[in-house]
C-alpha cells in the first residue's frame, strides 16, 4: 500500500498572500512542512499538489526539497488532490496543508497506524473531528477509493 502525504500549496491567498514561502528561521515554511514530514516512518511519499496559478514560483522549492509536485486546478482542490493521487498511484493519502510548519511526524504517524489496522472497515481517520490537537496538528488520512 502506497502512503503519500499531499500537502495543497497555493500563494494566493487574500488574507496572507505568498504565506507558504515566508521565512521562518531562514527556510520558506513550505519546506518545514516538508522536512518534518520526512520524519513519518509511515509515509511513502511525499507531494505537493500545486495550484495553477502558482505554478511559476513553487516549483524551484519542490526540487530543492527533493519531492514531487503536481499542478492541478487552482479553484478545486478536491479535484488537486484526486488528480495528484491518481498519476501517482497512490493508495491512502494523508491531507496536509502547507500552513503548518511545526506538524508532528509522531501524531501523523499514529493516526496511519490506526487507518491500516482498520483499513478494511473505513475510508477516513482524523485527530479533528473531535478537537483533540492544537490547529497546526491536525492529520487526516484517506483511501484514494473515496475520492474517486
């Protein structure tokens, strides 16, 4: 089974435009995103599902990180996702967005751990639909079954 983290990045943003590329501590927080995921002893893969619009200012981060991207619809996300999963060929995508630098592999990790041991009775696991984490933590998982 093929595990990728997807994570949506777009720079058009109207509250905090060019958010994912502002520096923290002398990275752009696009590749903290990436770099903690790295860590995840459960994911496979790691992919960053790229808006149209962007398609010129991203791509130059994706290959310094060393992970793959796709670009993909800019107004429908769910379709990005859908799209980036399918060329891919991904099984389980686990939902991340480009916004949270500090994601903790540990809490990504567990929430995989309990989507394959119940794998063959649901489609979706989150630590969100009960708040349990900080925002920022938070970690979804999927079948690319349920998207299609």
């Amino acid at each position: 089974m093929k595990i990728a983290a997807i994570i949506q990045a777009r720079l058009g943003s109207t509250r905090f435009p060019r958010k994912v590329m502002k520096d923290i501590s002398g990275k752009p927080m696009l590749q903290h995103v990436i770099e903690r995921l790295t860590n995840c002893q459960l994911i496979n893969e790691i992919i960053i599902a790229i808006a149209q619009e962007e398609n010129k200012s991203l791509p130059h981060l994706v290959q310094k990180c060393g992970v793959r991207s796709f670009v993909g619809n800019t107004e429908d996300v769910l379709d990005r996702y859908y799209q980036t999963a399918k060329k891919y060929k991904v099984d389980a995508i686990v939902r991340v967005t480009s916004d949270c630098p500090l994601i903790d592999p540990k809490i990504v990790d567990k929430v995989i751990a309990f989507y394959l041991k119940q794998r063959d009775t649901i489609d979706y696991v989150s630590n969100r639909l009960k708040l349990s984490y900080p925002r920022g933590l938070d970690t979804e998982i999927f079948s690319f079954q349920v998207l299609r």
